[in-house]
C-alpha cells in the first residue's frame, strides 16, 4: 500500500532510464499498443539526457522504486507566443492508483509550466480510456473535440522528406 508521505516526485536521472523504460512497456500494455512500442532504452536515455535533449521526465518513488512517470517536451503557442508544455506519457502502476501519486506528478509539472510562462499544458488520452477521461475532467482539464490529430510516420514521412 502507497504512503504519500515517503513517496517523491523529482527529476529523472540517467539511473532512471530503466525503470521509466518498463513502465512504458506497462503503459503499452495497458493502452494494447504493445506492437508499437519498438524503442530501447538507450534510445530513451539519450533523447532524455543527450545533446540535444527531446524530452525530460519526472518519476515518483516511493522507498527507492519508481513508482510512475510524466514524460513532457516543451511545445510552442503561436496564438499565445508563449510556450507549453505537452505530456506525452502519464503513468502510474495499477497499484498505487487512486492514491494521488498521478495529481502530485500533474502538479508537479503544473508548477514548471506556470515558473516557464508556459500558456498551457496539454496531452492526448485515447478515446476508450474513460477512467483517465474522468480523471482529467476532475482537474478541471477540458477536451478538444474541434481537434483532430494528424500523424506522419514511416514510408509517408520518408516520401514527404523527398519532396
């Protein structure tokens, strides 16, 4: 059983790399995207901590064991001219679930985006993901049905690249 008062939310270390790895692989599981998830953990070490760095992430710990993760990068409002943050992944093990260990790791990077002057922080859910869905709705974030998102990946990116 989790006890918020010996767990932590803090940067991800190079040492991090991979548990954070293996909760992705959980989180691929749980979203049944497993077939998808094809990266390695030197991959995610050097977009993490490398030159240049993509990404950065927050992990919760608790007695030693990283418990969940925001993976984040920073992203730009041309309407606001400011910059946001964008949550890539969320996760939290199904154990330690409904015992605010997701609202610290969302409040966590809330107080980041507000230090950066960050306009907004934003992030997907899949459509059938209702407990998350709910979850987000109760910390007051609001859906973008006008939005449709758009992805390029493999021969189509590589074609587009030729042009």
């Amino acid at each position: 059983m989790s006890n918020l008062e010996s767990m932590q939310v803090r940067d991800a270390t190079r040492g991090d790399v991979a548990a954070i790895h293996g909760l992705i692989g959980e989180l691929a599981d749980y979203e049944k995207l497993r077939h998808e998830f094809v990266g390695s953990a030197q991959m995610l070490a050097d977009h993490l901590f490398g030159e240049p760095r993509y990404a950065w992430a927050l992990v919760a710990e608790e007695a030693g064991v990283v418990i969940g993760f925001a993976l984040y990068f920073f992203n730009y409002s041309t309407f606001l001219c400011k910059p946001g943050i964008y949550l890539e992944d969320l996760y939290v093990q199904p154990a330690r679930r409904r015992r605010g260990v997701g609202i610290r790791l969302l409040g966590e990077l809330a107080q980041r985006a507000v230090a950066r002057g960050c306009g907004r922080l934003e992030w997907a859910v899949l459509d059938w993901n209702a407990p998350s869905i709910a979850f987000y709705k109760q910390l007051g974030a609001r859906p973008l049905e006008e939005w449709t998102t758009f992805r390029l990946t493999g021969e189509a990116l590589t074609r587009l690249a030729a042009q």
